[in-house]
C-alpha cells in the first residue's frame, strides 16, 4: 500500500507550492529537525596537478561552456548545516535503488531494488501515486527523464533498456544491445541522445529513431557515464579509475563522436559516479577508494581530493545552481561547498541505507532513498537570513 506521507501535516495542502516557494515560516512549521549532523569537517584538499600527458585535442573539446540555458536562473544556494526533513513517500517497492526527478519537478520516478523491478511515478502536485508498474528486468539501476518529461528510460541487471512513456506507463522501446548490467544512463540536453554504461562497456544511441549510434568501449565495465550541459562531451569512469572523454558534435542526423581523449584524471580504484557542473568547466567524481575529486577541464589539473567518507562513494549529484554538490556513502550524506572543498553539512543514515541522491530542479530540495525503501526529501536552510525570517514570522 503506497503512502505520501508529509512529516509534519500543517505542510498538506499541496507539496508544489511548498517546494517552489520556501515559505517565511517553514522552519517554525517543520519543528526539530529528524536528523543527526555530523562533524563539520573540512576536506583534505590536495596541491594542484598539472597534468602536461593529457592528449593536446582535450583542451579544445573541454573548453568553457558559460552558456548554459537557465544557469543564471538558478535560486541561491541554500545552507545544509541545518537541513529539514520535508516530507517522506513510501511506495511498493522493497527497497530503492534509483531516483529521478522530472525537469518540471512534478513527478518523481523511483526504481526498485533486488528481486522487486517496480518503477513507480509519483505526482508532487497530486500528491499520490499516478503509475507504477514491474519492467522485464531483476532491479531497476538507473533512471532518467528526457528533457520534456514525457518519456522515462530505465536500466538493469539484465542488459536491456527501457523506454517509457511517463502519462502511460507503456513500454515504448528496448534497447537489447547490452549483454550485462547497464548501470549509468544519461540523455543529451536536446534529447537526442543517450549515452549508457554497463559490464560490457559504453553504447552512444539515438532516442529519436531508437537505434545504436556507436559503441564506444566494448567488454570493459564502466560504472558511471555523464553528458556535459552543452551536449557535446561524454565523460565515462572505468573499473581500472581512469576517465575518459568523448567530444560529440550533435545534429539533426545522427551525432558525430569524436576519438576518445584518455585523460591522465584516474583514481586508486573504479570510479562509481560523475556529474558536470552546469557551467561544463570541472567534473566530479566518486571511486571504490572512498575518494571524491574535482577536477579543472579548462586547466586540465586535479583540484582537490576528499576524503572523508568511510567507504565507497555511491553517488553524488551537483546541486543545480553549482555552487555545492551532495555525496552519498556507507556513513550517509554529505554536502561539499563545489569552490572551497569545505564539507558544509551532513545527514547520518544506518549503514548502507542511502543508495540514491537526486536534486529537485530548483536545488533547494535533496531525494534520498535506500533500503528502508522510503524517499525522503530534505529542505536546506535559508542561510543568514533564516533566523531572521523566522523571527518576524507571526
């Protein structure tokens, strides 16, 4: 039996106005926070590296990408010293193993851990529950919407990938190319692409006439794979802790790949996740070595390395206005200020419980679900001036 369940009923007439107006009150009406904040740590950043090896066509195809749509529309970035638990869903599914949100914000997609393959979507606005469904697979390992929010495509442990149509929840397409577990999908910003990495290496498709592009790393396990926000650099972390990058030039036919530039960027162990910032200058990444590293695409140097979580890095998620980002871990989760390395918050979680982080579009708002099967959506804090909105709330 699906629940919507708000943690603290004043917050039930409608969840969207809630999230996309932070409301003067809203720290008086969720009360103490159900959460436990760790040390307040700061990173261990590392001296800068050069890296003079890293093929010469890198800096070309990794150069500034300021103009992103909608980047200077970005809300400001809230604190995560004091995040509040704003409201939980618990669905059918036994425990979670991916999220999504829609561009829009108003659905939520969540996927099914081992031996329950559910995706359910859930809408915000309503309140419950629209669509929910078994796919063809063991568990659901990735989630992403196409950037209109109609279509949803997933992946899994048997090799196949699934198109969805969101309103329906019919099954529009499979792509059966894939031999072994597909764990990372990611989808160009014009929706023409997807890019999915698995066991048996990366394949680049067209989403629009449904067929195999290119494959561009064959029977290599790859863990994560991400597209920049211009749409033209795919980067790729292997099992071995190498990244490598793909410059892409999209069209109205099919995109034109470039040659793999095999940067010098590596890690101890294989690297798990990967996420551009907006602005498409610095790519972050998370390893099997517990580590966190930033790296300069413009300068081609590491920036700094963290290590403060425990364990391997599960995921992490650069918040949408570039200004932090979220990393998920056995000991929970933790919030890093992007340009200081400076560890700005944490949320402790029982071991293994977080699986998946995703943002709400507005960046004010963090999913996390694991295996208490249960989506918790955290709120950051207004900063300065929260105590003083407080205050002169009646």
């Amino acid at each position: 039996m699906e629940r919507f369940r708000l943690k603290n009923p004043v917050l039930n007439p409608g969840l969207i106005p809630g999230l996309l107006g932070y409301i003067s009150a809203l720290p008086l009406l969720l009360g103490t926070a159900l959460f436990s904040l760790g040390e307040n740590t700061l990173a261990t950043p590392q001296t800068r590296m050069s890296d003079p090896a890293v093929q010469s066509g890198l800096s070309e195809s990794t150069a500034s990408n300021a103009q992103v749509p909608g980047q200077r529309d970005r809300p400001i970035a809230p604190t995560w010293t004091n995040p509040k638990l704003l409201l939980a869903i618990e669905g059918e599914s036994a425990t979670i193993q991916s999220l999504a949100f829609s561009p829009d914000g108003r659905f939520i997609a969540i996927g099914g851990g081992r031996n329950d393959p559910r995706i359910e979507i859930w809408d915000l606005q309503q309140e419950k529950r629209i669509r929910h469904w078994k796919t063809y697979q063991n568990r659901v390992l990735a989630l992403t919407f196409s950037p209109d929010g109609n279509t949803l495509v997933s992946s899994a442990d048997g090799g196949a990938i699934e198109v969805w149509d969101v309103q329906k929840g019919e099954l529009l397409h499979q792509f059966l190319e894939h031999r072994s577990n597909v764990l990372s999908l990611a989808i160009s910003p014009d929706g023409r692409n997807l890019v999915s990495g698995g066991l048996d290496g990366i394949r680049l498709w067209d989403l629009r006439d449904r067929q195999l592009i290119r494959v561009l790393l064959n029977l290599q396990p790859i863990y994560s794979v991400a597209f920049r926000g211009d749409g033209q650099l795919i980067a790729a972390g292997t099992h071995q802790g190498n990244i490598i990058l793909w410059p892409l030039i999209p069209g109205e036919g099919a995109a034109i790949v470039g040659n793999p530039l095999t940067t010098s960027f590596q890690h101890d162990r294989g690297i798990t996740t990967l996420d551009f910032t907006p602005d498409g200058n610095r790519l972050i990444s998370g390893s099997f070595d517990a580590t966190i590293k930033c790296w300069d695409l413009v300068n081609r140097e590491l920036l700094y390395t963290l290590v403060d979580h425990p364990s391997w890095i599960k995921s992490l998620k650069i918040n949408p206005n570039g200004q932090l980002f979220a990393s998920a871990s056995r000991d929970g989760i933790r919030f890093w200020n992007l340009e200081t390395a400076e560890a700005v918050g944490f949320i402790s979680a029982e071991s293994d419980w977080a699986q998946a982080i995703a943002w709400y579009p507005d960046g004010l708002t963090l999913a996390i679900g694991g295996l208490d099967r249960i989506v918790n959506l955290w709120r950051g804090g207004m900063g300065a001036n929260e105590d003083a909105i407080a205050s002169d709330s009646p």
